[in-house]
C-alpha cells in the first residue's frame, strides 16, 4: 500500500519538561465536567473510580491520559474520555501530569459470558497516516483474532494543526459474531481518541472458538497515528 503523509511545517511540537504532580492533584484543576451517559442514564446505576494520569500542556490543557496500572477499571469509556478533554488546570512552565481519580457509573452486570482475556489480536498495531490513503484489506486468515474488516481513521483536524501524534490502545470485546464493542480507552492523547473509537468499532475480526464453542474474547489494540515531521526540500 503506497504511504500518504502530510507535513506540517509551521508548528511547533510541544516541549518541556514533565512534572509529575502527584496526590494533591485535584487541586491544580481549574475546571472540570461531568460525562454525558445519554437517555439511558438511568440504568447507570453502580459506581466505581478510575485512577488516571492526566497530561497537561504548559497552558493546563489536556494532552493525554492514562490509566494508572493499580486501577481496578482497567479503560475509560469514550464518554469519560470526552469529559476529561473539558479539564482545565492551572498554568505552568512545564507539561504536568497530574493524578487524578475520576469516579465512572457503570451498569449492573446482567448475565456472565465466555471471555478468553488472553486473546490476541492479528495486526496488533494498526498505523494511521495523516493524510488519506487506500483502505487496507482486510485478512482472508482464518486464524482467531484476525481483523477481517479495516475502517481507516482520519487523522483529526486540530491533532494536525497542533502535531500531535502518538498511539491510542484500545481495550475492547470480540463478539461471536466478530462485532467488536465494549471498547475503552487504556491510554493515548486525548485528541486523537475519539477517532480511534470510531473505527475501532466498525472494524470485524474472526471470532474466537473455546471448548468448540464461538466466545467472545476481550483484547487490546493499538492505534498508531503518524505524522511525517521530516521538512521538505
């Protein structure tokens, strides 16, 4: 597949030194925002927090999040993802990363199915180039995991503009029939997130079979986006 890409020359990368803030972090934040569960907001009727590491530009925007390896939820749904873009904190000299822990409604478990969470997936890695290229074909494997339908992301518009790139890991469910959902994000810069959980969950895989029984499995993938930053001549 020939590779596109698209320069950007005039902006520069964001620098500075990373200061890790630590557990006074709710203090720094000058501003934050509620996630929107929509009409079904009501079945929403458990609670559980989300340890996160929240970066910061020097201006107190957000730039990327993390979930910390000690949180007992191990991904933050796009609604949360979307809320924590609202963030603002107090300005710096520097890029700050702050600890934060951000509570998360969730929905009571209503049946238990099948999941292998050893499941790996085949690409792991998917590169998304900044600038459009031919859709990549999808697998003709038979092999479990194995993505058989590929939607291309578009490299986001305000992710170009500020040159922001950088891999978004995904955690999602392989349905039986191949679907995915469930997805969640683990970590990766804020604005190039909800792009990635748009095509992820177009994308299908050949379903995973356990005990020769069709399972849904729950696995993790990446979605690298490139810019090209190398100046023309």
């Amino acid at each position: 597949m020939k590779k596109l890409l698209f320069l950007i020359l005039s902006v520069p990368l964001i620098q500075g030194l990373e200061a890790q803030v630590g557990s006074s972090s709710e203090s720094h934040l000058t501003q934050t925002a509620e996630p929107d569960y929509g009409p079904n907001a009501a079945a929403f009727t458990g609670m559980a927090a989300v340890k996160i590491h929240l970066k910061m530009d020097p201006e107190g925007t957000p730039i990327a999040v993390t979930v910390a390896s000690d949180s007992s939820a191990k991904a933050l749904p796009l609604n949360v993802v979307q809320a924590l873009a609202k963030y603002r904190s107090k300005p710096t000299p520097g890029i700050t990363v702050l600890d934060l822990t951000v509570p998360l409604k969730v929905a009571p478990v209503i049946a238990t199915i099948s999941v292998e969470k050893s499941a790996a997936l085949d690409p792991p890695v998917f590169n998304a180039q900044s600038a459009p290229s031919a859709a990549a074909p999808p697998s003709s494997s038979n092999k479990p995991g194995t993505r058989t339908k590929v939607v291309n992301p578009v490299y986001p518009s305000e992710a170009k503009a500020k040159r922001i790139q950088g891999k978004v890991v995904l955690m999602l469910t392989i349905h039986k029939d191949g679907t995915t959902g469930g997805l969640g994000l683990v970590s990766g810069p804020i604005l190039l997130a909800e792009e990635a959980f748009r095509v992820v969950s177009q994308w299908e895989y050949q379903p995973y079979v356990l005990d020769g029984k069709l399972s849904e499995a729950m696995a993790e993938v990446t979605v690298n986006f490139v810019l090209d930053l190398t100046p023309s001549h």
